[in-house]
C-alpha cells in the first residue's frame, strides 16, 4: 500500500480563513465557529481514508492514508469539492455538488422528478434535466382526451419547486435545463428567458446535434421531431435559428449551447445510456440517476525551481494525481447519497472528475502570456499528463478493488485500455471558492484581477493584490499603495502609467483576453478531460453578435463539448461614462431654511419597476421647481419590503424637498444590491428596490433615455450582484458568480 508525501505546513490568507469560517467549519447552534482549519482538513482527510477499511486496510494503514490526504490538502496541491469539505465525517455525509434527473413523457415521472429535486436541493446538490422526452405543447394526451402544455410550462413547476425551497432557508439549488435542437418546441426555449422574471433558478442550454451544425455551414434546414410519435412536425432554417440563440446569449448570457452528439461521442458507458445532460455548470455530462465528485489540483503549487529557471515539477504531479484519484474514488464508498437510484448508478459507473485550477498562476511562474501558443502548448501538455496519470492510478485501483460495475461492454474496454475504477478520471470544473481557499486562480481562467478590494467585517476595505505581481512590483521598484489603487479602479494593468510593458504582458485579465483565446485554452484543456470543460468566453461590453457567433463556430469547429459566453454589462452594473444629464430638471441650490411646502396641486408619473421582490409602483410628482416627492409602492402593506420601499420613499421626497439635486440622489441609490436582482423590459437590470427607485428617477430626469453620465470610479468592475450572504460583491468567474469575501457560490 503506497502513501506520498506532502508539504504538511498550513498557511491560509486571511481571505482564506474568512471563507472556511463563513462556510465550511464546524459551527455550534448558535453559529460559533468551533473548528480550526487544521481540524477541519483532518476530519475529511480521516473520513475519506477510512474507505481503505473497506478494501482490506488495517487501522494502522487507514492512519497513514489520513496522513497522506491531511498533506495533500494542507499543502494546497489538491483540493475536493465544497460538499466533501463541508460534509465529510460529520452527520450529513453528502459529498457529492452534481446529479442528473430522468424525466420521462408522464405526469408521474415528472412530479416524482420535482419531489427528488427538493431531496436534492436540500442536501445542498444541483440538479440537470433534460426536457427533450416531453411531448410538445398542444400535443395530444390520449388519457385525459386533451393536449399537453410542453416542457417550458413543466420547467415552471422546477424552477417555482427551487425557489419555495430556498424560501425555506436551504441554500439556493442550481438547475440545468436541456432541450434538444429538434424538440418541437425549441424555439420557445429558446426565447424562454427573455421575460427575465422567469425560470430564474435555471441555467438553459439547448442541446446541439451534428446534424443541426451541418445545416448552419450548409444554408440549410433542418426537422423538428416530436418524441412521442418520431414525425417531422417542422422545418426550420438552421444559421437563422443559430444566429438567434447568439443573439439572445449576447443580450443575457441563455441559452448555452451544448454539443450533445461529442458529448455522447466520449460517452464511456453507451450500453448502459445516452448522455442527455449536465450538472448546472455544463462540465459535468451524465447518465440519469448519476452524480459526481469533483476535485483539482492547484497547479501553481507543481513548480521545480531546483533548476534555477522555475519549471513543471512533473514528479510531484505525478504524485498529487494518483492521489487525488484515490481520494475521489474513496469519497463515493464514503457518500451519503440522497436517493437509492443515484447511489446505484454512481457506484456502477464510479464517476470521478479530476481537474485543476491555478492555470493562470502556472503561467505566471513559468513566464508564459496567458494569449499566447505557448499557453495553449502547456495546457495540452499539463492535462494530458493529468489524464494519463490519471487513468494509470485509476487502473491501479482497479487492480485492488477492481473495476467498475459496468466495465464490461464499456466503451473503455472496447479502446483497449486496461481495466479502469472509473469510467471517467477528469473533469474543469470551476473552482470559484476552493481556488480562494488554496490561495491560486481560478479553474483555468485567467486573473480575474490583478488587485481588487475586499470587504472585511462587512464595511472595511482592503487592497488584495496577487501576490506575484506584487513581488515583481516591489523588486522592481514600482509598487506603490497608489499604483495599486488604481489598478484596481480600472481592473486591469492596461493604461496604467508605471508599470512595464513585460508585466502587462504576462499578468492580463480575462476582459483583456480576446475571446478567440479563451476558446483556444478550452478546446486544448477538452482535448484531454475525459468529462467536459467549465470555462467562460468573455466578451467587452461593444462587442457584435456577430463576434459572438464567430466563437460559437469556432467552438465547434475546436471540438469543444459546449460553450458558454458573457459579455461585459449584459448581466453587470456598469460603469456609465456616456451621455449627458439633462439639465432643465436640476432641482435649484439647498434651500436655507428646511424643505419647500407642498402646493396644491402637483403633477407626476407613475413608473412600474421589475424587482426582485415583485414590482415595485414609484410615483415621482413635481412642483414648479422640479421633482417634490417620491411614492414607492410594493407587496401587501406591513410587509417587510413594503416598510422598506416607504422608508426610502421619504427620505428621497425629503432630499428632493430640502433642494438636493436628483442627480445627487440617483448617484447614492444606483448599484446598490441585493441577492434578488430583476430585470427591466429591454434589457436592463435591476438591482435592488432602492437601484429601481434610481432608475425611475434617471428615466424622470431623461425622458429620451439616455443615461446618466455617473463615474463609479471603476468600482463595478466585473460586478454581477451582491452576495446573499455576506453582502459583498459578486463578481462572475467561469460560468458562476462567486463573491471574493465570503466564497459563496452560485455554483457548488
């Protein structure tokens, strides 16, 4: 029985530590934290390496195992996903972040799918779907003599199910939603969240064939099929319905694309079933009924500077592989599943997905522009060495314990590969908040920023800058607080005076990536991960949809399995530094003495602003002097955002009457966020009761609908909302919105 030796000494950044305390060590019932980090890596380490006992170790092994784990985690090379860490050895031993649901065309099966989805959700899971077996809307239902609603009204049933159970006090479940190309009804999935009030739990992809891509680069048409009968229903023209999925994807982010026919392509179980879905971030295709634990290695940690030039330490990554694959191989005999099925059918399979994260990072070290071939040539170079250790571990355990259930008849076996534990080994996942925890970048994204703020105790500021960056600043002579303040206003080292050509080279951020990059560095990590690649294509806010069709070929045509892009302010608060305020509507100079009187008579307008707490009625009534009062109307009264929306009501028809510019006030009240964010008709977002009572005011103040040329000073760099649990900001990382102080996830 082999063990590997690790670097055993703990340091975390405060950031770090933040995180662990918010979210993953042992709390008393009053919510005391009562684990020290150590202890918490200790009991995963122990409850993961107690599945040796099942295989025949002794106690004395069993100890040496939990050692080698500590060590792993400890020394940051590796780290599992959010689930095991939380989880493990304590009362609820759920380990497992994703799983896939079967939903047939019946109303039993689908409402015994809602009814596993709540069990799922409450044990902290997320949950893919695919809808393509449902017969379309207006279709026949031969037992009731009437005609089917189709998948989109069923999909309302899930995503209203999710919603009561977060209303509940269970932390959010994510949902993938899936519908074939040629479903009948893929038009309306389509379209499905441009009323951006709905489906608001879900992630929607639509699920791509070959057949489908062939007609785009051909100019032709092609069918839709309805599933129950298999009859062509429809023809439709297949680059205008490409072009309309790019379209919608620019405006908002949904629906994605997954390319189903490559993803069933790598299926390594096709005589058990077909791949139908995925996890909700997409790098995660499985069987109904499957889940699977993830876990990365932190690739800034596999450096050899021995050498004296840094290097890939390919002996300790070779070392950190094979144990990590036991590790994850372990956490399946240790989990706690939430249904029998999904225990059957992941044990059968054993599923693992190793990946990494740090890429970035990697790069950094080795001197390596994250835009360049030579990034693209270490992404092969890194994932196939991961993969192919990967497999070698995998096949060792075989050996031990012996293969999956389903090996024979396997698409593996047919390869001519040796017995395999795992059907699959590897896996991008994101890593929002396990990276902050290992102190490395994100999955293999590029920096997110080179320094950004930090909220602390939730109203204190701190400067973070990469730690790399700061070294080379200093022993170049050019770190300065001020320097770093303003690279962080402007979330990049691009036009920043003082700072050498070299290192803005080799420390860019994913907006000053081209998208075509992005797409490179996926398609050469998919090369060689058995699963798929979680990785977002990121676009600057000026981009064409016709720049985002272009990627969506060329991911395609790289063999990527799906993608998945966000344009900058398509989701975010942006920066507005256009427009011009209209000034015949400035309020005069401060009163001297308290507010104006109210006349008689005043005249106003009465805007309906998308909250996410409902819509709010904000009533904006004017004097002869400008804007007089403000009215602000939601839910039933005595309600709590009722209290809140006429509290903010006066005190802004108190500044207005006090002769405070309107301007002034918008600029208090826009941006501020909650963890319900909307949208308004058209397009924009809505942030908060108090941002939709900006707006209201700003559209009062431009009629025509400009904006306001309002200067945040760069503070909404990559911001997409404010975290639900903390408060601090979100930012938007590999598919998922993470928030940098407390590491909630959107994700896990």
């Amino acid at each position: 029985m082999s063990t590997h030796s690790f670097d055993s000494g703990l340091s975390l950044s405060e950031n770090a530590i933040t995180v662990l305390e918010r979210r993953y060590l042992r709390k008393d019932p009053q919510g005391n934290v009562v684990e020290e980090p150590a202890e918490m890596f200790r009991r995963v380490a122990g409850n993961i390496a107690s599945a040796d006992a099942q295989h025949g170790a002794t106690q004395e092994q069993v100890a040496e195992r939990t050692e080698e784990f500590f060590r792993l985690m400890t020394g940051g090379a590796f780290m599992p996903n959010s689930p095991t860490l939380m989880n493990a050895g304590r009362e609820f031993q759920q380990l497992s972040a994703c799983f896939v649901l079967p939903i047939e065309d019946s109303m039993s099966s689908i409402f015994e799918a809602v009814k596993n989805t709540a069990l799922i959700h409450k044990s902290g899971g997320g949950t893919g779907f695919s809808f393509s077996r449902l017969r379309p809307a207006n279709d026949s239902v031969s037992s009731t003599r009437g005609v089917s609603s189709g998948p989109i009204s069923f999909m309302k049933v899930f995503d209203a199910a999710t919603e009561a159970i977060k209303q509940g006090g269970v932390r959010r479940g994510a949902n993938m939603a899936v519908l074939r190309i040629d479903h009948p009804n893929v038009e309306d999935f389509i379209e499905a969240k441009t009323d951006h009030s709905v489906l608001t739990n879900f992630n929607l992809s639509v699920a791509i064939t070959r057949e489908f891509m062939d007609a785009v680069y051909a100019g032709e048409q092609f069918a839709l099929i309805n599933p129950r009968t298999g009859d062509e229903v429809k023809r439709l023209d297949a680059a205008k319905t490409f072009h309309r999925m790019v379209q919608l994807a620019w405006e908002g982010g949904d629906p994605g694309v997954i390319f189903i026919d490559r993803i069933n392509d790598a299926n390594p179980t096709p005589h058990i079933g077909e791949v139908e879905s995925t996890n909700p971030c997409g790098e995660q295709p499985l069987l109904p009924f499957e889940s699977c634990n993830l876990g990365s290695i932190n690739l800034a940690k596999m450096i050899d500077t021995s050498g004296g030039q840094p290097a890939v330490d390919w002996a300790r990554l070779s070392k950190v592989v094979h144990s990590s694959v036991r590790f994850l191989d372990n956490v399946i005999d240790m989990n706690e599943f939430p249904l029998e099925e999904i225990a059957q059918m992941t044990r059968a399979n054993r599923k693992i997905g190793l990946g990494v994260m740090g890429f970035a990072d990697l790069l950094i070290l080795l001197g390596i522009p994250y835009n360049s071939e030579r990034a693209v040539e270490m992404a092969e170079e890194v994932m196939g060495f991961v993969r192919d250790h990967a497999r070698q571990a995998s096949a060792q355990l075989a050996v031990e314990r012996g293969p999956f259930p389903n090996w024979e008849g396997s698409a593996l076996q047919a390869e001519g590969l040796p017995p395999l534990r795992n059907a699959t080994t590897t896996t991008i996942a994101p890593t929002g908040t396990i990276s902050m925890i290992g102190g490395c970048s994100s999955g293999i994204e590029p920096l997110f920023a080179v320094v950004y703020t930090r909220h602390v105790l939730d109203k204190d500021e701190l400067l973070e800058v990469h730690p790399i960056f700061e070294r080379l600043a200093r022993e170049g002579g050019y770190y300065t607080p001020e320097l770093m303040k303003e690279i962080a206003a402007k979330g990049s080292l691009h036009e920043v005076h003082g700072v050498p050509p070299e290192a803005v080279g080799l420390f860019p951020t994913a907006h000053d990536v081209t998208p075509e990059w992005h797409i490179r560095i996926q398609a050469a990590f998919q090369r060689f991960t058995d699963n798929a690649v979680s990785k977002t294509v990121n676009f600057a806010n000026d981009a064409s949809v016709e720049d985002v069709e272009r990627v969506y070929r060329l991911a395609w045509e790289l063999d990527c399995k799906g993608v998945t892009i966000y344009r900058d302010g398509s989701r975010d608060v942006q920066v507005l530094t256009t427009g011009k305020t209209e000034q015949s509507k400035r309020a005069p100079e401060p009163a001297e003495v308290g507010p104006r009187a109210r006349p008689d008579v005043v005249h106003g307008i009465t805007r309906a602003m998308n909250t996410g707490c409902g819509k709010l009625y904000v009533t904006i009534n004017e004097d002869d002097q400008g804007p007089f009062e403000l009215f602000a109307t939601i839910g039933k009264v005595g309600g709590c955002a009722s209290a809140q929306s006429e509290a903010l009501a006066r005190l802004t028809s108190l500044a207005f009457r006090c002769g405070i510019a309107p301007e002034d006030i918008v600029r208090q009240l826009k941006g501020i966020s909650c963890h319900m964010p909307s949208w308004e008709p058209g397009g924009g977002r809505i942030l908060s009761c108090a941002d939709a009572v900006a707006k209201a005011i700003e559209h009062y103040l431009n009629p025509g609908g400009e904006q306001l040329a309002i200067d945040f000073n760069g503070k909404a760099f990559g911001h997409a909302g404010a975290c639900p649990e903390c408060g601090g900001t979100l930012v938007h990382d590999s598919g998922c919105n993470v928030c940098r102080d407390c590491g909630y996830s959107q994700c896990e």
